[in-house]
C-alpha cells in the first residue's frame, strides 16, 4: 500500500526560502566558512602529526615506596631467590593493573623491582616505571600525572599492597641510569634505543624455522671461538665474567689460552670481545652418554652490562617447565644438516617435551637421563642444529629470561621423533654455585 502524498502539500513551504538562499554567500559567511575549513584541517593534521610524526619517547622514573601489610625476609635480598622473584611480580603486576586502568593507560610501558629492603613495619620497595610519551612532553608534567594516578588508586582501589601514602617519592631518572638500576636484575632484554623487548616481539616473528635476532633480542648469547679456528660453540652470560656453555665443546681442548669469546647478533663484526682466562668441564661429564654435559668458562676481564651485552638468569633449582611450554634456543649454528656457520644470530621457538615421550623406545630409548631436558617438536620442522652446541635454551618469565637448557645433543637436526636435547640446567643449579659462587 502507498501512502497519498497529498499530505505533503506544497502549499505549506514558506515561499522566502529561495531568496534566502541566495543571500546566504554573501562575503562575511564565506569568509567565515573558509576560516572554518581551514582550522578543521589544520586540527586534522594536528592529530596526524601527534600521532605519526611527533617522536615518542620513554620517560623512566624510580619509585620508592613502603609496603606495610608484608613482612620482610631473608631471601628478599638475594635476586635469584624465589621469594624475590614471586613478590616482585605481584608488585609489578599491580603497577601495570593501576596504569593500564588509569586515562593514560597506553603510555605504560612496564615496571621492575630493583629492591626490596627491610623497614620497620615492612619493605621499602625500589622500582624503575616505563613510560612513552610525546618527546615534547615534560618530566615534571608526567611525573605529576603519574602521581595523580598512584594516590588515586591508593584511594580508591583495592591494591593487594598497602602502600604507605607519605613513603611515596617519584624520581626521574635518564636513560644512563634507568640501565644501571636494571642490571642489577638479570634476564631483562631492552632494544637498543632502550625500549623494552616485549615477548610477543619475538613470537610474532618467528612462523617456522629460524628467525635472525635483533640487537637485543638475546645479549647474553656468546660465541665461543677457538683461535684459528673460529666459531665453536655458544654458551650464555651469567654474570660479568662467566659464561655457562656444553663441557663437549672443549672435547677439542681446555686449554683457555686457545679460546676468545664474542657477544652481539655477529660473529664478525663482534660487539663485544673477550679472551678466555679459566675453563670448567663437570667431572662427571661422559663422552659416550653425553650426561653432565655442562662447563663454565671465565672470561679475562669483565664485560660491561648494556642493551646489547647482559646476563641471562639461572633458574631456581626447584623451576619445573611443564610439556608444550614455549621456550627459545638461539645460535649462530647452520640451518640445515650439515651447513655452515651462520653469521647472524638465530632464534627459533620450540616447545619442551616431557622425558617420558622424549625417552620412549620409538624416541630416543633410553638416552635421556634426569640430567636431559627435551624440547622441539615431535614432528620435526624446528631445532637446534650443529653449531648452535652450548648455547641456551631460554624460558620467558613476565619479561625476565631464565636459561633453561644447554644445547647438548640430538640425531640429526630437526627430524621427526628426533627432537634437541638440552642439558637440564635446573639439575646443576648447585653444581654451578659450587664451582662460582652464583
Ligand atoms: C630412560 O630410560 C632408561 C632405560 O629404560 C632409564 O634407565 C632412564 O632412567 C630413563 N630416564 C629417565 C630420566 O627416567
């Protein structure tokens, strides 16, 4: 059915409506028009250029604050500890929770624990807060929003802590000193214009197979090389002077005088150089078993901790990995059966597989002992290769990275049923603080 369109006479229009119309130009309005044109576009690349042109950059500051609803302990003041690291992620945790709730949830980057120290009724607590802002923002105006936001949540919210109002002081700090603080922490990757390296960077990347690092991405990557020779083997950064590696790689020789090592994404150009001054191969190591297939070797003088040159954590002795977690072997090692040495540094995410696949009759029957950690997958694809001997295998704990497995062994590379066998680090946790003392 149609509606009569009678009811829209035309009678009714009012009859001044054209000549109005063309009055409607007259210089005033199109001036005032164009005028208004002009400041909407203006307005429009405004936002462009705040968004797409205009630099972020991370603002850092140090908070110190008094928690009063824990006791202090002990363990608090070893960092390896797991009473460290447990109580330092609530904490951090509830910082990204306060943040990301607040307006300005996005310019959060992230927080770390530097320290937690005894106070009378408490534990003072010493953290380093990440932020990106517009370059052409001020320290003090942030410090102030961040401010804002804390003492609302203290407020509002129900924070798990009981953070103690007048305690709260907020510092700014550069980027020469936002770097010093977080190495007092180990396993914390930063790129090298000092933005963190989420986890998800490197998962994202990597489809199948093995991906070529960033600057970085893996700073405690070493490549152990024999003089004359060349590159040998990986091996990891623990501390300012100690690399952990595979005793097999110095089957060849332990004299330390004949190795150097080098850290960076290159073997050459290096970015960082060091000879070798001190070699421990485990006393228990067995050539034919591969088991206790572990060695520490001590570098002459001490490397310097930055972007591109850090420690890698040790697990507590007591880390279980559960199977199918995510974990990444990096290595400067071919990339087929057989291949050369790459230059560039590799990564390739493979997950752990539990021994009791790993070590069935159809696996490896029998090989794997309690000091052997699997990972890879069954069917193939993604492995450690020959080269890549020695360095680590390394587990993503809420941005910090732990080492759990030394590249040991495997038949072949990346064949079905056949996956890479690791040195199971958690195992000689005490065996490592006995020889060195971390
Ligand atoms: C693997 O199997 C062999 C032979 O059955 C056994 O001796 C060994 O203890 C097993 N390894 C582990 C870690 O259970």
């Amino acid at each position: 059915m149609m509606y009569a369109p009678v009811e829209f006479s035309e009678a009714e229009y009012p009859r001044v409506t054209y000549q109005k119309r063309q009055q409607f130009w007259d210089p005033i309005r199109l001036a005032l028009f164009t005028l208004a044109i002009v400041a909407i576009i203006g307005i429009a690349i405004g936002i462009v250029t705040h968004f797409v042109v205009e630099d972020d950059r991370s603002f850092y500051y140090l908070a110190s604050f008094k928690v009063t609803n824990i006791k202090y302990r002990e363990n608090y003041g070893m960092k390896s500890s797991r009473e460290f690291t447990e109580r330092s992620h609530q904490i951090e945790r509830m910082m990204s929770r306060i943040f990301r709730r607040s307006s300005g949830g996005g310019r959060f980057i992230k927080s770390h624990v530097i320290s937690l120290s005894p106070s009378e009724q408490g534990v003072n607590i010493l953290m380093v807060l990440m932020f990106r802002y517009p370059s052409t923002d001020s320290v003090e105006r942030i410090k102030k929003k961040v401010e804002r936001t804390l003492y609302q949540s203290l407020k509002t919210k129900q924070l798990p802590f009981s953070i103690s109002k007048p305690s709260l002081r907020l510092t700014p700090i550069d980027n020469r000193k936002m770097r010093s603080l977080l190495n007092s922490r180990c396993g914390i990757r930063m790129t090298p214009s000092n933005m963190p390296l989420p986890a998800s960077s490197s998962t994202a990347r990597i489809v199948q197979g093995r991906e070529t690092a960033m600057d970085g991405e893996w700073p405690w990557q070493a490549s152990l090389q024999l003089i004359g020779s060349g590159h040998q083997c990986g091996a990891s950064l623990i501390s300012h002077t100690w690399l952990l590696t595979a005793a097999h790689c110095f089957r060849k020789t332990k004299d330390p005088s004949k190795w150097i090592a080098t850290f960076g994404t290159t073997i050459t150009p290096p970015a960082v150089k060091r000879n070798v001054g001190k070699i421990i191969v485990h006393e228990n190591y067995h050539r034919e078993t591969n088991d206790n297939d572990i060695a520490l070797a001590q570098l002459t003088t001490q490397v310097e901790f930055s972007n591109i040159v850090q420690r890698v954590c040790l697990p507590d002795s007591s880390l279980k990995l559960p199977p199918k977690t995510s974990v990444f072997v990096t290595g400067f090692g071919s990339i087929v059966d057989d291949g050369p040495t790459q230059n560039k540094l590799r990564q390739a995410r493979v997950e752990t597989i539990g021994t009791s696949v790993c070590n069935r009759t159809d696996v490896y029957d029998g090989l794997i002992t309690p000091g052997m950690l699997c990972a890879g997958f069954m069917e193939g694809k993604v492995d450690a290769c020959k080269g890549d001997s020695g360095g680590p295998l390394v587990y993503d704990n809420h941005d910090i990275w732990y080492i759990v497995g030394i590249v040991s062994w495997g038949q072949s590379c990346a064949l079905p049923k056949k996956p890479g066998v690791y040195t199971r680090v958690t195992k000689y946790r005490h065996w490592i603080a006995s020889k060195i003392g971390i």
